[in-house]
C-alpha cells in the first residue's frame, strides 16, 4: 500500500528527520539510508519497520542535524596556533625569508583544530532518539495506510455485493435449466428417431434426473456466499495478515466461479459468471498490496 510518514525529535542540541515512504508490494522490501552515525544501528532499524509492516516497498531515510548554536562542532587550540607561528616564523629567520608570516600559512596546519566532541560524536546517545522518532514516522506511515486501506474496503464491499446479485440472478436461471434440458432432449430424440418412433419415457426421466444431478450448482452457489460472507468478515478484522487471508479467500471464490460456469453448460449463466470473474479479478489487483 502507499503512503508517507515523517517525524522529527530534537534532543540535547540534535535534530533527527524521519522520513518513511511506501509504494505497493506483495511482499515486504525495505531500503535504509542512515547517516554515518547510525550505521551501526540499521538492521534494528529495519527491524522496526519489519514489525509493523508485512507489505509494501518501504524507503526509509533519516538525518541528523545541529542546532544553529551546534554549527561548528571544532574549536582551536592556542598552545599549537602559537607553536606552529614560532616554528614558521624560525623558519622565515633561517632561510632569510623577509615576508610575514600570515594567518593563510598558519591555517595549512589543520591540528591547531581540534573537535569538542559533540553529540554528533556519540552514537549511543543518539540512537535513542532516532528511536523515537521512527517509531512516530511508522505510525503516522500506518495511519495513512489506514485511511487508504478503508478506501478500499468500501469498494471491496460494493463488488462483493455486485457479485452477490449476479448470483441471485444465477440462481434463477439455474432453477430453469432443468426444463430446458428436458426441452432440448427431446428435441434431440424426436430429430433423431422421427416423431413415429416411440421411445422409453423412463429412460428420459432418468437421464433428465442424471443430468439434473451433473448440472446442479446450487452446493457451489452456497459456498460462492459462504466465501463472500468471511471475506466481508475478514476485511473488516484488524489483525495482521488479513491480507493473505484474503487472498486465500478471493482463490476459492474463483474456483467455485470456474466451477459453477463449467457444470451448468448454459450461456446466460457463463455470461453471468465471466461478470463475477470480471469483479474478482478487479478486486485481486488491489488485494496484492493488503495487509
């Protein structure tokens, strides 16, 4: 499913971006970037991630920044600015060298800056706070897959409830199928043999019977609503993993639709459930991304 969450914790002079984008994925596919300070912490970052969410392609990035007080994170060390003027300016006395010495040369010598250490400097102080922080961005990430998942449960309903219809009207058709069978087969007959010949009535009557039990679809009709009623259910239940529950469900409700248009051998029914199938298979596409 798609969305995007952020967050954003300033702690002891340190600013921590969150930033978690998700786009559509059957299975679950993380990326991190990390600023060289939590490196070491990526895989309890994807960790994180990993418990929440079960699918999606999920790209996290955070940052780390100082607050403008915390900018410049060095300071100089005047023992070694002084030291290294006497030396240059020994130098400038022994190779006769009339030219001051000048801040530019003074400044070729990065040791007269020494870091005071900040917090930047201490990982361990700041994973915790990237912690937070992650854990705000994953759940404003899932409320927004939430409201996005409601989208689609609303019209998961209203193709379950086309598709309920469609077999109402299958149903119907269903209970006149046996007389046009009948109908056909004695068409057949008399085509075959000519209106004078007779023929077993009975014998008809238990090939009607027979054929009546082969073109019966009313058990495959009952579980086609079983199936709709526990993915109704389903879709409305919480928990992880529905997605996958459902998707379960939508195969089953295909097989019974295969199986209801190849047992009724009659055209307006397989028109009916190509419909059905047509609706499935809308609902299919965007069960890929559920959770």
């Amino acid at each position: 499913m798609t969305g995007y969450g952020s967050a954003e914790r300033m702690e002891n002079g340190v600013r921590v971006l969150v930033e978690l984008r998700s786009v559509n994925n059957r299975f679950a596919e993380i990326s991190v970037k990390l600023p060289r300070q939590l490196l070491t912490s990526e895989l309890e970052v994807r960790d994180l991630i990993r418990t929440n969410f079960q699918r999606g392609k999920i790209s996290a990035f955070i940052q780390l920044q100082l607050e403008e007080a915390e900018q410049l994170p060095v300071t100089v060390n005047p023992a070694k600015v002084k030291g290294y003027k006497a030396l240059l300016e020994t130098v400038r006395q022994e190779s006769g060298i009339e030219a001051p010495v000048t801040l530019d040369h003074i400044l070729r010598f990065s040791e007269i800056f020494e870091s005071d250490h900040t917090i930047l400097e201490r990982p361990d102080e700041i994973w915790p706070i990237a912690r937070i922080a992650i854990g705000e961005a994953i759940d404003n990430l899932k409320e927004m897959r939430r409201k996005e998942g409601e989208e689609l449960a609303g019209d998961f309903t209203a193709r379950i409830a086309e598709i309920e219809e469609t077999l109402r009207v299958i149903r119907e058709i269903a209970s006149d199928n046996l007389e046009s069978i009948r109908k056909r087969l004695s068409a057949k007959i008399i085509a075959i043999a000519g209106r004078d010949v007779e023929y077993s009535r009975d014998r008809l009557e238990m090939e009607l019977v027979m054929a009546a039990d082969r073109l019966d679809i009313t058990e495959e009709c009952i579980r086609f609503n079983s199936h709709n009623k526990f993915f109704l259910e389903e879709l409305h239940n919480n928990s992880s993993g529905s997605g996958r529950k459902l998707n379960f469900l939508l195969q089953e409700q295909l097989r019974e639709a295969n199986t209801i248009a190849s047992k009724s051998q009659n055209a307006d029914i397989s028109q009916k459930v190509v419909h059905i199938k047509e609706e499935l298979e809308k609902v299919r596409e965007q069960l890929q991304n559920i959770e």
